[in-house]
C-alpha cells in the first residue's frame, strides 16, 4: 500500500518508500536514478510544475498513469529534494539503499543515481560554455562514477571507498546547484577529483 503522505518532518520519504512505491506500481526501473534526474534538473536551474514532475515520473518509471496516493508521494517527494538542496551543504542527502544491503547493490544504485543526474542537467540544457572547470570536473567524474562495475565485494576497505564517493557525489551535486541557482548557499568544490 502506497505511504501516506502527512504534514511534518517525520514523514519524509525514503529509498525504501520509493522502492514500495516502484515494486507496487510494477515499474522495473531504478528509483536512485528517479532521484538523480530530479536533483540534475534541480541543480540546473529547472523548476518543474506539479504536472510536468509527474509527467517525468510517469515517464521515468514507464506507466500509463499514477494514483493519487503516489502523486502525493512524489510531489512531497519533490518537494522535500528542492527543500534540501537550498538548505546547503548539510541538506542534500542521495536517495540510495541503506548500509545493510550488499555493497553491489548499493555501488549500482549510485552509479545509476548519477546517470539520472547527468540527464536531467542535460534535459534541463544550460549553457556547457557557462560552466566552470569545477564544474565540468564533477560532470566527467559523475560520468565515471555512472559506468561503475559491479564486482565489489564486501569488505571494509571497498566500504570506505563507497563510501567516499557517495560524499563526493553529494557535495559535487551540491556544487553544481550553488552555481547554477543564484539563490543557493555557494558551496565549494569537493576536495578531491576522482581524475
């Protein structure tokens, strides 16, 4: 059953909600990569209505139409993305699987979160020539990051590395928006590349 969405903080949604949400309404795609084309298109200025975000979601996850009650849930869903994304730095937190699930699981869901982030910047078309180097790096780094290979296997050492990127992939997604959007707290560029 589809979670209701009620008023307040407690009620956020996340990775597993989403994934209800996909599995009951029997769509086989990703909800990471859901997640990255809304911050792509977020981070490049795009401001989505109501109906032309559950049009993409529609789309994205290949139905015909969607009841009210996940709507509901994707326009809070949508809402609550914006939200974090101007709160800055401390704000954006990447919609992928819990620690508990294998590393390969977790490894695919951000390589695909990054693939939907590098289409919805590019469907959103900012200008490529206004970009910074900064940027441009974490674009090519994401890039990277969404041809990920999928034969991790569980140990601390591969933990920590997913680890880090994850972060880099959310600092990098928050960069990209403090430069895109006027109105964004600046946020500077993640210590490391990935070159």
């Amino acid at each position: 059953m589809i979670k209701p969405i009620l008023s307040g903080q407690n009620n956020a949604v996340d990775f597993d909600d989403l994934c209800n949400l996909f599995v009951e309404l029997e769509s086989c795609n990703a909800p990471a990569e859901l997640h990255g084309i809304m911050c792509g298109q977020l981070a490049a200025g795009k401001r989505l209505s109501a109906n032309e975000w559950i049009a993409l979601a529609i789309e994205q996850m290949q139905l015909s139409e969607l009841p009210d009650a996940a709507r509901a849930m994707l326009q809070a869903f949508y809402d609550q993305t914006l939200k974090q994304l101007l709160g800055g730095e401390f704000g954006l937190r990447l919609l992928l699987p819990d620690e508990e699930d294998e590393i390969e699981i977790r490894a695919e869901a951000l390589g695909q979160w990054c693939h939907g982030f590098l289409g919805g910047f590019g469907l959103a078309s900012p200008k490529a020539d206004a970009l910074s180097e900064e940027v441009v790096g974490v674009l090519q780094d994401f890039a990277e990051i969404a041809q990920i290979q999928l034969d991790m296997e569980e140990s601390e050492e591969n933990e920590v590395s997913l680890m880090e990127v994850s972060e880099y992939v959310r600092m990098g997604a928050l960069v990209v928006f403090s430069e895109c959007n006027p109105e964004a707290p600046v946020i500077k560029p993640p210590s490391t590349s990935l070159h």
